[in-house]
C-alpha cells in the first residue's frame, strides 16, 4: 500500500518546480509505484477532486475539528479513500456527528502536512487544474506510450482516472481501444463516395423520424436553416406574419426575418416557459400565417391546445424542437403534432455531430418541397441539372449523418438517466429554499432536459441577483449558465426589423428569476449530483455574503 505522504510530497514537488518536463517526471515516478486499486484514487487526488466527486464539507466543519497530531506517517492513499466513501455515505440523523468522528479518527493519524493536504481537498480549496492538465503526460510517460495518444484517449473518455487505468495496466493497444465505438459508424465514410454518404443520409433520416412518429426526415445544414426550409416550404410570404415565444434562441425569430416574414411575440407561460396557447389566441391578426411553438429546455409545450387554436384559425404549426430530441406528450413524440418539427444537432444539444438540423414531417407534400429548398431546388427523382424551385446548398453529410445514426443508439437510454436524475435534483433542492426545481406538466411523458432551469425564490430573497447566484455557483465549481439575460424582442437587430409584440410579462420576469446547468450533468452520477447539490445549499447559507438580507 502506498503512503499517503507520498503523493502530498508529490503534490509538494510539483509545485516548487517550474520545469514542466520535471513535474512530469515526478508524477510519473509516483504512479510507477501505485498499486493497480490506488491508481485512481491518488489521480482523484492530485486533480484536486477525489474519484467520488467533491465531498462537500464545509470549511467551519473540516477546520473546527480537534484532533492530535502524528508524529509519524501511518496513512495510506486507501485510508483517505475509505474515510471520504463513508463521509459521502453518512446520513440522515446524526449524520453531522458522524462526519466530524471519521473526519476527526483520520486527521489524527495525519502529519501537519498531511493534515493541510487533506483539509484543502475536502473543503474544495485543493483546486489543482494544473497537475490534471500534466497527469496525462505523466500517465504517458508511466506506461510508456506516446503523449499523443494519452491525450487523445483522455478526450474521448473524458475521464482522467480511467485514462490511468487503461494506460498503466493495458498500455498502448489499451488506449487505441478507447472510444473506438463512437467511431465505428463513421470509419465507412472516410473512404466514402457520393452515393454512400448519401445512402448514410437517407438511413438516419429514416431513423430519426420513425422514432419521432413522422413519416418524413429532411436533414439540412443546421437547426436555423431547417427554420428557414419549414417557413418557406409551409407558403409563408414577405409581410406574413409569424407568432414565436420571446423566450428561444434568437433563430426562432430571426429565421421569419430572413424569409420576409414578421415575428409577432406572444408571451409564455410562467411555469414551463413554453408559449401560453391563450397568449397565442390574442396574438393572432388577419396577416398571422403561422405560429412557432418552442419545447423550451426540453419540456414540450402545450401542443394539443396550440395546434387545436392553429387548426380553428388556419395556421401553419412549425414545432422548434431543437431542445427536445426524444420529448413526448401524451406518450406521443414532439415533431409529430405540428406541419413540421425542427431540430438541431448544434454542438450543445442532447445529439451532436457539431452541426446539423432535421426536418421531421408526415406530410409528403411539405417533405419534398423542404428537401427542394435544401438541395438547390431539385426535385427528388429529377435530374442533378434539373432545379424546379429557387434553393440553396443546405444539405447534411454523410459524415455527420453516420455520427447522428450513432447517437440516436444511445439516446433512449439518456432520455432515461436524464429524467432520473431530474427527479433525484427535483426531491432534493426541494428542501433548499433559495431556488424552485423546474415545474414539469403532469401531460409531458418525456421530458429531455436539455437545459435544468433553476428559478431564484425572489418572495424569499428579493435582493438576489441572478448574475451574483451563478457566480457563487461558479465558484463551487458548477457550470452554471445565467441563462437569457432578456427577451428576444429587446435584441437589438429587431431595432432594425418590423416585428410586434403585446406585454411579455412573463418572459421579463423569467429573463430576471432564471438560471440554468445544461444537460450533462444529469447524465452524471448520484455522488456527482450530491456534489452540485451540496453546492447550492452552501450558497443558500451563504446568502448574506451575495448582499443579501436574510
């Protein structure tokens, strides 16, 4: 068993050398003696964060502890290890007492040293970005393979600690393996002609729009030119106008701009932020053509009711469904309901091939008319030559399609761990004040949370700031987003633009209350949910220190 004290002398090293070759050098040195098990938890260590995730102890708890000093070394890596699994684990009544008693029977076997060492990395302060972006070359060097290929393992997995693993014990044919699966489906199209690519593209639009209950995929550039398509294929003219929610991404309008149509703004609903069907009601004049409903974050929209007001009053429903692959209502997949539902595969969003955009239609009139507009305005069945309607070159590759058909693989299982942890989140902030979980319509049956919405409890706290709530978040090392800073109708390109608009209370107050983390993290574990959390009622303690008077 390796000695705790060595990887604090490592730590200790690292830092009173500026010779980047010799931090390097030492890391590697202490790995080489690690046993298989220790391996990543002494990474977990170095990296400033231990392989369960940020333990979360307050500082008063940690730095209040009374305890004897060491004379001697006696701790392991694997004691530091055993004591944070069970601090992680105490809960419930007396739980606190318990913390402090583990915390307090390890500190006393400590040194000085070892003492600090352990109290920075249990209250968050050991924040050693610098050793984790030098790990990966010590791990090279350890195993003795290429930096390069370390480097790249570590990117696909993404995980330091099992790039360690798989470098020392498997060495280089180990790491070739590593994400090798994401891949497999796109190796073909490195030596691809026209006529596979397009093959790989007609198979994921196949696929993609029978697993959201369309008879019809159009895939396109990205998820604003699928916008542009649908309009345009959908009739709509200059002068035209659209109603859109001011709560979106700025394509949602923009897109009716660039075809010579009109964003009218109907406000949202307060609680799913999706556009309110009686707001869409009073919007509706004599030029309203269609209407853009959003399935913002990932929670669809009242669409029975928004396509219902759309049949009665003879409007085109154009679903923006960019946030929510998967969603469904009423057991019944979102880009089914409407004309036309609209997705992006942007680089942010729940599927990915860093750009992309599909079109998902049951109506075989519309399809060929949106693929025209994509594909130079051809007709399917025509000759290259042969361009029937005014179009332009939005199409998807072949590439990007193989990566997409990839991804779809994975997406039910996503759409599950998501909405698991979702409702994990949901029981456990509800207990912290300072923030309301997001509300989620009892209709929806899947929601795909591409965004978590956090809403600040102004009644509560009504001097908090949304930028001040994020930083403090920030700080504890969650990557939280401060979200819209204001509607999409405050914008100043649409100074320049006819546009139109009633009162948006809703979304100004959504705009001021609102923050969010983005999808990702609710694909992590429960330890590394507990840790975002634990954070958030650390900044609700800590409310007075952000001006706030509680």
């Amino acid at each position: 068993m390796t000695l705790l004290t060595d990887v604090v002398s490592a730590s200790r090293e690292v830092a009173g050398t500026s010779s980047r070759s010799r931090k390097v050098a030492i890391l590697a040195e202490l790995l080489r003696k690690l046993d298989a098990d220790e391996i990543p938890i002494a990474v977990g260590f170095l990296s400033g964060v231990p392989r369960q995730g940020r333990v979360g102890v307050g500082y008063s708890t940690v730095y209040g502890l009374k305890h004897r000093r060491a004379e001697a070394t006696t701790l392991t890596v694997g004691d530091l290890d055993h004591a944070i699994v069970e601090v992680r684990g105490a809960k419930g009544p007396g739980s606190a007492a318990r913390r402090k008693q583990i915390l307090g029977d390890l500190l006393g076997r400590a040194t000085d040293e070892e003492a600090g060492f352990v109290k920075r990395l249990l209250t968050g302060e050991l924040r050693q970005g610098a050793l984790a972006g030098l790990m990966v070359d010590a791990v090279a060097q350890a195993a003795g393979v290429s930096a390069a290929l370390a480097r790249r393992a570590f990117m696909l997995s993404g995980d330091l600690t099992r790039t360690a693993e798989i470098a020392l014990a498997g060495g280089e044919e180990g790491l070739r393996g590593v994400g090798f699966e994401l891949f497999r489906p796109v190796l073909p199209m490195l030596a691809s002609t026209a006529e596979s690519a397009a093959q790989a593209v007609a198979d994921f639009e196949q696929a993609f729009s029978s697993f959201h209950e369309a008879k019809y995929g159009v895939t396109a550039a990205n998820g604003t030119v699928t916008l542009e398509a649908a309009l345009l294929a959908a009739g709509v003219r200059p002068g035209d106008e659209v109603i859109v929610p001011p709560i979106s991404f700025i394509a949602t309008a923009t897109a009716v701009l660039r075809v010579g149509a009109v964003p009218a703004f109907a406000d949202i609903d307060e609680a799913t932020y999706n556009l309110d069907p009686a707001r869409l009601s009073e919007a509706i004049t004599v030029r309203t053509r269609a209407v853009i409903p959003v399935h913002f974050a990932g929670q669809p929209a009242d669409i029975e009711a928004i396509t219902e007001i759309a049949e009665q009053r003879g409007l085109t429903v154009i679903e923006d469904c960019a946030h929510a692959h998967g969603a469904t209502w009423r057991g019944r997949r979102v880009g089914s309901f409407g004309a036309f539902g609209s997705f992006s595969f942007q680089a942010s969003k729940n599927m990915t091939a860093g750009e992309g955009g599909i079109l998902t239609t049951s109506d075989e009139t519309l399809a060929e008319r949106a693929r025209s507009v994509c594909n130079q305005g051809r007709r399917s069945g025509g000759a290259w030559y042969e361009h029937v309607r005014l179009g332009t070159n939005f199409r998807l590759t072949g590439f990007q399609a193989a990566v997409l058909l990839s991804q779809l693989e994975r997406l039910p299982l996503q759409l599950e761990t998501r909405a698991n942890n979702a409702k994990y989140l949901a029981k456990q902030l509800s207990q912290i004040e300072i923030v309301t979980a997001p509300y989620v319509d009892e209709r929806v049956t899947c929601h795909s949370y591409y965004l978590y919405p956090l809403r600040l409890n102004r009644e509560r706290y009504p001097e908090l700031s949304k930028d001040k709530f994020v930083q403090a978040l920030v700080a504890e090392g969650i990557p939280a987003a401060e979200g819209y800073p204001h509607p999409l109708y405050a914008q100043p390109v649409f100074a320049h633009y006819e546009h139109r608009r009633g009162d948006c209370p809703a979304a100004e107050k959504m705009c001021e209350e609102v923050c969010w983390v983005s999808h990702e993290i609710l694909l992590a574990q429960h330890d590394d949910l507990a840790d975002f959390v634990a954070a958030v009622a650390k900044v609700s303690e800590g409310a007075a220190e952000l001006g706030v008077s509680v």
